[in-house]
C-alpha cells in the first residue's frame, strides 16, 4: 500500500524502519534474525538503503523482494541518481513494482569516491521524482528532508526551499535526516506550511549505541550532534563502556521520539542499523510497542 495512503488511515502514531541490505552472503542469516526481532514492533513500513555512504548498490531490490513477498512488510527502496542511468530507471522501477511493492524513496545519493556530481538527466533528487512519477505513476515517491540543511545548500532557509521543490516536484512525503533537535524538525514543518504545503514528513531519530558508532555517523551524514549530548556520551563511556552509552542512547531516543509525537509528528522512523535490540528498547519505553 501506498505509505501516504496508510499514514491517512491511521489513529495512532508509526515507527517504521530503515534497513541496510546485506552486502555479502556471510552477513544474511544475522540479517533476517534481526528482522525478525524488528517485525514484533509492527513497523507501518521498512526502508531499504541503496549504496548509502558511496558504496555500490548490491543487495537494496532482493532484500525489498525478501521483506514485502515472505515478510509481508510494506517496503521501500530507495533509488538514486548516482546508482541510476535514466536509460535504466524504468525497468528499476517495474522490477520494484513487480514485488507489490508501491513506495520508494528518491535521493540523489552519496557520491562514490571520485564522483562529484550526479549525471546529467538525472542530477538532483527532484529530477528523479519527475522522472518516476511519469513511468510508474501509481508509485508514493518519499524524498529526503534535513533539519539541520544539507551540507551543500548555503542555508536552513535555501534548503526548505530545495525540499519544496521536490515535494512540488511530486514527491508525497518526506523522510529526514537524523538529527537531535526537535525545534529544528519543527521549525522546518511550520516553514513548509507558510509556504502551502503539508505532506507528511517523517522525522528520523536514531538511538545511539556506542561512542564508535556516533562518531562514524555523524562524520558519514555530515550531520551536527549537539555538544552537550556529545559530552553526555563521553562521560557515560567514560564511567561505563559501551553498555552505559547504550543506555544513554536509549533514554535520548526514547524522549526524542515521545516529545516528536506530543508535538504533532505523525510518526517516527528509527535507524536501527541493522541491531534489533536498542530500537526495541526505545519504542518500549516511549509506550509504543504493540
Ligand atoms: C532519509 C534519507 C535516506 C537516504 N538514503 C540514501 C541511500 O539509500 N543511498 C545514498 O547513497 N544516500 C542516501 N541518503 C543521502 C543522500 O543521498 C545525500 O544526503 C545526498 O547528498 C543528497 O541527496 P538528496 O536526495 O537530498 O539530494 P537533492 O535533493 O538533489 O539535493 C542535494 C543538494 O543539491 C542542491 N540542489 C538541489 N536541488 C537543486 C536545484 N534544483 N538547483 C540547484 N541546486 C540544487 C542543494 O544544495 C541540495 O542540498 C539519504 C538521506 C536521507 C535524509
């Protein structure tokens, strides 16, 4: 089902899902158990990441396949312009469709090494929307938002502006950007408003696990992590390892994704990567597990 559709026709908030599709064989079993550990969650949809972080595209169309024919999961993959040749992007699309599957989420995507630009036809994420809205218009095309704005763009403001843009575009929803500041998320919705438009955008919260962990993502995302909580996570690793910022972690998620609720979000997607048992531990303690 269409995810804007579904998010229509709910009385209650969502969590639903961002996955990694297993790039070597080695990594599937581990995979599938965690799935299956996030599925007790009843997630509204699972996302599947497409060469998130340069890396090629391995893995994003049968793992979609695997979660929405055996697992029954609404899903969608996210199909870029740098992994996409337009020449190409319709018969992506009808492989997609061909699983049931009706959302998919367009970005331009992180640039392998050396590339620094995406090909011409299919250059910015609006582009993409465009093209896939003609070829299989049955499609919900999501689009990425950021709170805190794209590294690229010169402002928050100009970069509101590039969302519109997509979402104008034809885009029926967005998906952001992790970030920790809930006034930024709100902020953004507000500005969309004033500007007519009031499509969905799902904020995107990620529990922390390990100190590592923040530390690769925040460089990979570009993405800023306040100081404080920053110190917060130092001091807790400090007293006790890993497991105490774990829990952390958990705490933060947990009052991120309850305080995006009681202010008006409609749900929240959370990125597991791939380890079931935190995002598990959030959704508990915000009082959403079904
Ligand atoms: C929820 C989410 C999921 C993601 N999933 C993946 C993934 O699976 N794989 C992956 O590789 N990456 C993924 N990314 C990362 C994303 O690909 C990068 O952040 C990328 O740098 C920008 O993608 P975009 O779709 O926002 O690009 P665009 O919307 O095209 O914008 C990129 C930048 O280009 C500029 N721009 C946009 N439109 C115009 C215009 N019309 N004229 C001039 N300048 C313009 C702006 O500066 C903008 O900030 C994801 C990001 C998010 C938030």
């Amino acid at each position: 089902m269409r995810i804007p559709d579904l998010i229509d026709s709910l009385d209650r908030p969502f969590v639903s899902i961002e996955l990694l599709p297993p790039r070597r064989d080695a990594e599937q079993s581990g995979f599938w158990q965690t799935v299956e550990r996030l599925q007790t969650m009843k997630p509204l949809f699972t996302a599947v990441t497409c060469g998130a972080g340069g890396k090629g595209s391995v893995g994003t169309l049968a793992t979609s396949r695997n979660l929405a024919e055996k697992h029954g999961f609404t899903v969608m993959p996210h199909v870029t312009c740098v992994h996409t040749k337009e020449s190409d992007l319709k018969s992506q699309l009808d492989a997609i469709q061909s699983c049931g599957i009706r959302n998919v989420l367009a970005v331009r995507g992180d640039f392998p090494a050396g590339m620094e630009s995406a090909p011409k036809g299919l250059r910015y994420a609006s582009d993409l929307v465009k093209r896939i809205n003609e070829l299989a218009p049955t499609m919900a095309v999501g689009v990425a938002a950021y709170p805190d704005g794209h590294p690229e763009s010169r402002s928050i403001l100009e970069d509101i502006g590039f969302l519109k843009h997509k979402l104008d575009a034809g885009a029926a929803f967005g998906v952001t950007q992790l970030f920790f500041d809930n006034r930024r998320y709100f902020d953004m919705v507000d500005r969309l408003a004033a500007m007519g438009c009031d499509k969905p955008i799902i904020p995107s919260v990620l529990p922390i696990r390990t100190l590592g962990q923040i530390k690769r993502v925040m460089e990979l995302c570009d993405a800023p992590i306040p100081g404080t909580i920053l110190s917060e996570i130092e001091k807790a690793h400090e007293k006790g390892g890993d497991e105490a910022v774990g829990e952390y972690g958990t705490r933060l998620a947990a009052t991120q994704l309850s305080d995006l609720l009681a202010g008006g979000a409609p749900g929240v997607h959370l990125y597991p990567f791939n380890q079931a048992e935190l995002c598990l531990k959030v959704v508990q303690r915000a009082g959403l597990l079904p």
